[in-house]
C-alpha cells in the first residue's frame, strides 16, 4: 500500500480559500458589507499575509508575539503582516490586558519584565497575577507594558468574523479547518450528497445570529454564570427555524440539569418547561416531586404515560407512578411493570477461571464460548447499526433539506429530529421492502464494498469485519432484522444504544444467539433492559449470562 501523500505546504491557506469560495457562493445574500469586503480583500493579498493570518486564526489567540511566530513557508513574518497590519486585521497598538500579558509569556519572561514590582521566583503565576492586579490593573498597550521588546506583539482583530465563516460553513462550531486534510489524506471519506439552496443550514443572517447566541449561552453555563442570566439570554434566542429551536430545547434541558444539581428547583421548573427536547418533561415530574407538588407532578405523569415520547419515557415514569401515589395516599392504579419478570427468565449463570491477565469479562466468555463450528463476536451496538445502515444507506444520506449543510458530514443534521424518519418513510420502505423480497443480503454486500470506510453514524468499520457480515447474513433470518430495524427507526437516537454485547453463531444450524454479559456486581442499564424485553417479547433469541469466577469468594449475585 502506497504512503499518503503529504498536503501542499500551503494546504491549510488552500483550505481557507475553498471555504470562503463555498460562503460566497452559497451565502452571499446572507453576507454583510464588512464580510464581502473581507472576501474581496482577502483574495487580493500577497501568499505569504494569507497564509500568516490563516496561521494565526488556526492558533488560539487573540494575542500573539511577533519574535516567537516561525512558519518554514513563511520566512519573512514581518513582510507578511505588513498588508494585515494596515487593513487593521492584525493590530499592534490595541490594548492588552494584564492577564492576557501573562497568557502570552513565560513566568522566566514575566519576572523580568516585573523585576521591580513585587513578585518573587518562589510564586506561581497565578500568585504573581494576584500580586500585580492592585498596581497594574488598566490594559495598555504592548509597548508600554514591555517597552524594550525587540518585536511587537500583534492581536488578531477578525477572529471574530472567521468564526462566523466557519460556522456558516461546517453548520456548527466543533468542527475545524482540520477536515479538509483528514478528508485530502484519504483519512475521512464522506457521502457525496447533492446541495441546492434549501439545504444551507442557515436561511437568514438572523439565524447565525442566534447560533452564535445559544453558543455563548452554553460556554456561560459550562463557565458557572449566573443561572438567572444563562435563563433570560436562552429565553432572548427563540428562532423560527425548527433546527435552531432543537438546540434551544437541548441548552434549556442542560440548564435544568444545571440547576437540579443546585437543588435550585423553581428554576429547573422553569427551564424544563420551555424545553420540548426529549427527556425535558420526565425531568419535570421529578422536579415537581422535589418541590413537593406531588399533584401536578401526578398529573404530568399520568399524561407522560398515556402518551410516552419514547420508550425510555415510558420505563421511568412508570417506575415515578406508584411512588407518587403513595405521596397522595392513593392506591390501586396502573400496574407495575413486567420488565423485569421477563428479562429475568433470560438470565444464565455460569462460572469460570478469572483471567490471567486484566480482561474484559466480555472478551473472557467470547473465547470461552468461541469455536471453530460455533463463533463468537463481541459486538454490542456495532453489528445490528452497521446491517441498518448499509441497507438504509440511501434513506439516511437522502438530500432533504436541512439534513447536509457542507460535504464533511458523517450523517444528516437532523438524526436526532422527531420528524427524522417520518420525512423519509417512503425510502425506509423501499429498503425495508428488500428483507421481504430476499434483495438485502447482496445489497448489504454490494455497499459493505463500495461504501468500505465512508463515514457514517451506523457502520462501525473498524469492527464489521468480512467474515462476521457473512455469518449475520447467513444465520439471522430476514424477519428478525426487521423487527430490530423497527425499534431502531422507533427512536434512532435512543435505541442505537443498548445491544447485548455478544453474538453466537451456529452456521451448520443457520442460527443465532444475542448475549448481555455481566460481570460479578454488574447490573443492567435502563437502556439494555428495553432491547432485552423487545427482543424477548419477540421471539428473538436473547439471553443475560451473570458471569463467576471460579475460586473468588464474594462475587455471587
């Protein structure tokens, strides 16, 4: 196999410049004067003042000394920043604070350059902020604070304004430049999927404005800011666009967890009540429970379980249901559930030797059990998702609107929407239809080919391996991928979770067997006990082994 080849020495620039030839294609309606002026000025410049700023954007920032900046393409860095210097892009005179002076330099350098004041080698930097801050309070300009520099230091002052070219262009903010070349490298390979105008992730200028508003809201959250103000700006952030909302709906559920852990429980009501994001309602109820309004919390519940969002929904607030009623000192009512009846006849015991060496006890059953006639894999979510998702391959990367906004995505924006699979039902037929007219297992192959290492938010590459999609295809009947598929398209985001972590096969039989393994002490999660009761109720085989290990005192369940 041939080595990579290595990126151009000016890769990252080119990269740049596809993104900006994407925004000015796709968004000029969208674009203010100062950033089509950008655009213009920017294609205007010399190599090397391109390539420096696109250096610096790529760096954290915004501060950066002139004399520490070397770059092999670069070697005139001075040269280079001349032109950013004079469009005012790069700023050598804007004043700079005593804490970014001390991000920018080393303590070595800062015991220098403070020799007179009142800092000592002994402290730690922190120590010597805290020292200087009475005296050197007020930002000054780079100059003033080290006037014996030899070189300046430079501030980026469109930082700001890239960022929003990076968000128009990836859709998001956790994406960076770095795509490009994972994808040029051959690392990444991504679905090519048809764009018009109704798939560009935002419709109006408005809409980045109120992405990048949620964004702060969330890092004010992550920074511990007053809850009552994260409150009012997600509240200011309302859009009319459904996809922007869900990430409204999902920064109020965070900030109601927030809140909870607090025990800040007026404003957890609050928060969870202006969510529709999944999860919200039931982390209601438990709210009311808390505050002791046991009757709306009843109420709610009540409702939760006539109508239950999800699955999940429907396991917790059944197990809600009696303990609120006992608040209320009522009786009777709905019947508690039979999960855990029915999985606990799949249960199986067995003991064996502890390993040698540290092992997963999922890795210890599978080589017990494996054979030659009879192979075990180790599996859990990756094996049923990947058949899923190469039979589904055309629904899933269908070029609905809203669903793929840049050619770097590893699946569509909307996967985890409400509305994911009913706005493709008919496709998922079409390739549900397959299992019944027997097309699917040349499809499965056909794709496991050309698709081979495209990214996908089913296929785990790394693990679908030749000989373990041959046996699934041979020794799992066509009717029980469909009832599996059924679940999957039930919840997508929920219930891609949850697989027993073990498959048997028993190929000279034509059959199969899903196996939940649990170690000594190890209990089953919420997630995994919904598969199990579905596979159970089903038909589908499906056990739980409780594994021992021979010898150990204390590890019975």
């Amino acid at each position: 196999m041939s080595e990579p080849v290595p990126p151009h020495r000016f890769y990252y620039l080119h990269n740049f410049q596809r993104a900006l030839d994407w925004i000015a294609e796709r968004y000029q309606d969208l674009l203010s004067e100062g950033e089509q002026a950008f655009l213009e000025q920017f294609a205007g410049l010399p190599q090397a003042s391109r390539a420096l700023l696109v250096r610096l954007l790529m760096r954290r920032g915004p501060w950066f000394l002139a004399g520490k900046l070397a770059y092999e393409e670069i070697p005139d860095i001075a040269g280079a920043a001349e032109p950013l210097l004079a469009l005012g892009w790069l700023d050598a005179v804007h004043p700079i604070s005593l804490e970014e002076l001390f991000a920018l330099h080393t303590k070595p350098e800062l015991l220098r350059l403070f020799a007179s004041a009142s800092v000592r080698p002994e402290m730690r930097k922190a120590s010597m902020l805290e020292a200087l801050q009475p005296d050197f309070g007020g930002p000054r300009t780079y100059a003033e604070w080290n006037p014996l520099a030899p070189k300046a230091a430079w501030r980026v002052m469109v930082s700001d304004l890239c960022e929003r070219f990076r968000l128009m262009f990836f859709g998001n903010l956790y994406q960076t430049w770095s795509e490009f070349v994972l994808a040029d490298l051959g690392v990444f390979r991504y679905e090519p999927v048809a764009f018009d105008d109704a798939s560009r992730a935002f419709q109006s200028r408005a809409d980045v404005d109120v992405y990048l508003a949620l964004h702060a809201c969330r890092q004010a959250l992550d920074d511990s800011t007053e809850i009552e103000t994260v409150l009012q700006a997600a509240a200011r952030c309302r859009s009319d666009n459904p996809w922007l909302e869900k990430r409204r709906a999902k920064l109020l559920l965070r900030i109601g967890q927030s809140c909870e852990r607090a025990q800040d429980w007026p404003r957890a009501e609050q928060a969870y009540a202006q969510s529709s994001y999944p999860g919200a309602r039931h982390r209601r109820i438990r709210v009311y429970e808390r505050m002791g309004r046991f009757e709306e919390a009843l109420a709610w519940a009540c409702a939760s379980q006539a109508e239950p969002e999800s699955d999940e929904e429907s396991q917790r607030v059944s197990r809600m249901l009696p303990r609120l009623r006992r608040h209320l000192g009522q009786e009777g009512g709905a019947s508690p559930s039979n999960a855990k009846s029915v999985v606990a006849q799949l249960r199986m015991d067995l003991e064996l030797d502890p390993p040698t060496e540290p092992a997963s006890v999922e890795y210890v059953l599978r080589d017990h059990w494996h054979a030659e006639n009879a192979p075990v894999f180790y599996v859990e979510n990756a094996l049923i998702n990947s058949l899923f998702g190469l039979l589904c391959w055309p629904a899933i990367f269908a070029p609905l609107p809203g669903a793929f906004f840049h050619p770097f995505q590893s699946g569509p924006a909307d996967l985890g929407s409400p509305d994911f699979v009913q706005r493709r039902g008919g496709l998922f037929e079409a390739c549900l239809a397959q299992l019944e007219d027997g097309r699917y297992p040349e499809t499965i192959r056909q794709r496991f080919a050309d698709k081979q290492g495209m990214q996908s938010p089913f296929v785990f590459w790394g693990m679908l391996t030749e000989p373990l999609l041959a046996l699934a295809l041979d020794c799992i009947p066509p009717a029980h991928l469909k009832l599996l598929f059924a679940r999957l398209l039930k919840d997508v985001q929920a219930n891609r979770s949850g697989f027993p972590d073990l498959v048997r096969f028993w190929p000279e039989e034509g059959r199969y067997e899903m196996v939940e393994v649990k170690a000594p002490g190890d209990k089953l999660q919420d997630n995994q006990i919904r598969w199990l009761r579905y596979c159970a109720e089903n038909g589908l085989p499906v056990r739980v082994c409780h594994v021992h290990w021979r010898g150990l005192a204390g590890d019975a369940t």
